[in-house]
C-alpha cells in the first residue's frame, strides 16, 4: 500500500489549494478547478504504479481537454500566455493568473515541468505525432522561443497602449487563433524535425518561465549510480534530450525534462 501515497500526497496538496482559493476568493469554482485537475493527476499516478502503459496519455487528454474545452471555449478564459499578460496588467487575480503563477511559474519550483508532460493542451495533440523519441541532436534555434514570448507581450501592450475597446472579446478571439497556430507551427515541426517534442524545444514561450524555475525543482529524476550500466537507453528514449545519468542540476537539458517517466520506464536495471 506504501506505494500509493504518492497520488494521495498530491490529492491533497491539490485539495489545499483549492481550498484556500475557494475561501480566499470566495469563489466556488476555484474548489471544483483545482479538485478536478488533482484527481485526473492523481489518477494518473494511480495508473502509472499500476504500469498501466498510456497513464500519462489519460491525463493529458482530462486536463488538457478541461482547459481547452471548457476553460477556453465555454468560460472564455484566456489560458495561454496573451491571456496571462492580459488579466496582469489589468490586475486581476482570477483564472489565468492564477493557473500561470500555480502551474507554471511557481509550481515547477515544485514538480519541475510536470505541466509540459502531464497538463498541456498543446503537447496532448502533439504526442499522439509519430516521433516520440528524437534520433537528431538539438538544434540552436531555442532563442526564437524569446521572440515568441516578447511578442505576446508587445501584442497585449500595444492593444492596452491603443487604448482598444473589449479587449475582452479580442483575448477570446486571440485564444482560438494563438491555438491554432500553435497546434499547426507543433505539426509542421514536428514533422520537419522528426521530432514531436520540437514546438517545445524552440517555440513555446511559456518555456521563459518554465526553464529557470524548473532548475530548483524539487521533484526531479535521478540515477542510481550502482546500478547503472551506461546502457544509454534512458536517453534514447528521452523525448527532450537530458542526460538523466548525471544527477546535478547542470545536467545537460536539465531544465528540459517533462517528468514523462519514458526513461524510469525503459531503464533495465532500475536505476531511474
Ligand atoms: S513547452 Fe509549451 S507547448 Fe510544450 S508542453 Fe510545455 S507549455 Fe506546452
Ligand atoms: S537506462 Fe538505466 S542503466 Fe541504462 S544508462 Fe540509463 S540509467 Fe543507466
Ligand atoms: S524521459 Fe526522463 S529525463 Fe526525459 S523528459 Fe522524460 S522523465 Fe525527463
């Protein structure tokens, strides 16, 4: 049974911050977000102990059809980073700014980029992609994920700067179009690349945050040097390129890694 303190540890960490949103913002939805998210993780979690093979996969596909669908389309919640830029400037501490600073910014000083392999709606469509596992070394194109991030914030300023009216309305409309161009720039590079994962490795904005702060992640993979056998397999298998074997921080890609398990998974000694 001690194996399966681990989802119940994150329910309840979940279950905390859905509370204490609840009765802060008194504001019911907050309890029903947050106990929804932490018990598609905990499932999950769940399944994965069980070895089931596409845990992971499910809670992709319940959080991040929740966010797109319901969250984005029904509620008309901008939850992509324009969105972000959009409720902080107007100083609003509702759904987006809430999501970012819990999943994205101060979260993965916690569990690292668990958001990127288990949460987002982007990489949900672009795992189901062919090329799970990169056979090409990286490319030196990850600057362009700053040009990505500068311009989201240029949009929203500009928009704020212009003095635009219902901005609301166009935070709606920018939603649907940032989704799709950013699901079709996902396809096309990850066909190009052969790489399902090569959105996130060169485009995503997001990352700006996510990288430095998953640094000093808490939760993070690491080797057991006993047990090692430098087969390679871990990274092989690795969809974002770390060297999983070295345990410091400054591992190569370290800041990359999605907490997705393919290399605890696929190590034959355990040693993961
Ligand atoms: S890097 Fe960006 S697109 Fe990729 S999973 Fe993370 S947030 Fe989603
Ligand atoms: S797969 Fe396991 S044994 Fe092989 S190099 Fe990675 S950690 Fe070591
Ligand atoms: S395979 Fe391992 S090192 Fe690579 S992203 Fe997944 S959990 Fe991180």
């Amino acid at each position: 049974m001690k194996k399966y303190w681990t989802p119940v540890v994150m329910l309840v960490i979940f279950e905390i911050v859905a509370v204490i949103l609840w009765l802060t913002k008194e504001n019911i939805f907050y309890l029903f977000n947050f106990s929804y998210i932490g018990l598609s993780i905990s499932f999950g979690v769940f399944l994965f102990i069980r070895k089931y093979k596409h845990a992971r996969r499910i809670v992709q596909l319940l959080v991040g059809l929740y966010m797109l669908i319901y969250l984005g389309l029904i509620c008309n919640e901008n939850m992509q980073i324009e969105g972000f830029w959009y409720y902080l400037f107007t100083g609003v501490f509702e759904a987006a700014t809430i999501h970012y600073a819990v999943a994205k910014i101060f979260g993965p000083l916690l569990f690292g980029r668990g958001w990127c392999g288990y949460a987002c709606w982007t990489a949900m469509v672009l795992d189901f992609l062919p090329y799970k596992g990169p056979d090409s070394p990286r490319k030196k194109i990850g600057w362009i994920r700053y040009i990505t991030f500068a311009a989201s914030l240029i949009f929203v300023t500009a928009l704020f700067l212009a003095k635009v009216g219902n901005i609301e309305r166009i935070m709606f409309w920018a939603f649907i179009v940032g989704n799709v161009i950013y699901f079709a720039a996902g396809i096309i590079l990850a066909y190009a690349f052969k790489d399902n994962r090569a959105f996130c490795k060169y485009i995503c904005p997001i990352t700006v945050f996510l990288k430095p702060m998953s640094y000093f992640s808490l939760l993070r993979i690491k080797c057991d040097m006993d047990k090692c056998v430098s087969c390679g397999k871990c990274k092989k298998v690795c969809p974002m390129n770390v060297d999983v074997t070295d345990n410091s921080r400054k591992r190569q890609n370290g800041t990359e890694c999605i907490l997705c398990m393919e290399c605890v998974k696929n190590c034959p000694k355990d040693a993961l």
